[in-house]
C-alpha cells in the first residue's frame, strides 16, 4: 500500500503522488520511511536530498534545509528551497 508524499517549499508544491518508499538526510543521519512509518519529524540538512520510490521509478529532488515529517497520512517535506533533479 504506497503512501502519500509531498514537498513543498515557500514558493510551490515541487512533487506530490503516492510513494513506496522516501530516502532523506537528516541531521541525525540518512532515514527510509516505508508506509505505516512511524510518526518522527527531522531537520534536514542543508544541501541534502530526498529520494523517491514510486512505481518502479525513482524521483530526486535537491532540498536545502527545511523539516521531514511523517505522520499516519504520509510524509511531508517542508523545504526552504526544494526543486527536482
């Protein structure tokens, strides 16, 4: 059962969709987020990256700071500037 993903930065929403699987970089370290996660929030890092698995395909997008939240519904990234690679 895949998830709901978004990122978002102040300016647009820079991908939305169902997802398999998230790969981010926190300030704790790198964090896979599967479906049925449990709820955390991080800080990601500054000139990071979230990885995307949707669908037999994989989504990149740059992110520089900002938070990841995942929460029952699915995961959220909350960048400062975010744009796909």
């Amino acid at each position: 059962m895949p998830m709901r993903v978004a990122i978002v930065s102040p300016e647009h929403e820079v991908w939305s969709g169902e997802a398999d699987m998230v790969i981010a970089r926190t300030t704790e370290g790198e964090i896979g987020v599967l479906p049925r996660h449990v709820p955390m929030l991080g800080v990601l890092v500054p000139e990071g990256e979230v990885r995307i698995k949707a669908a037999g395909r994989e989504i990149t997008a740059a992110v520089d700071g900002g938070f990841i939240s995942v929460t029952h519904e699915g995961v959220s990234i909350l960048a400062e500037q975010a744009s796909l690679s």
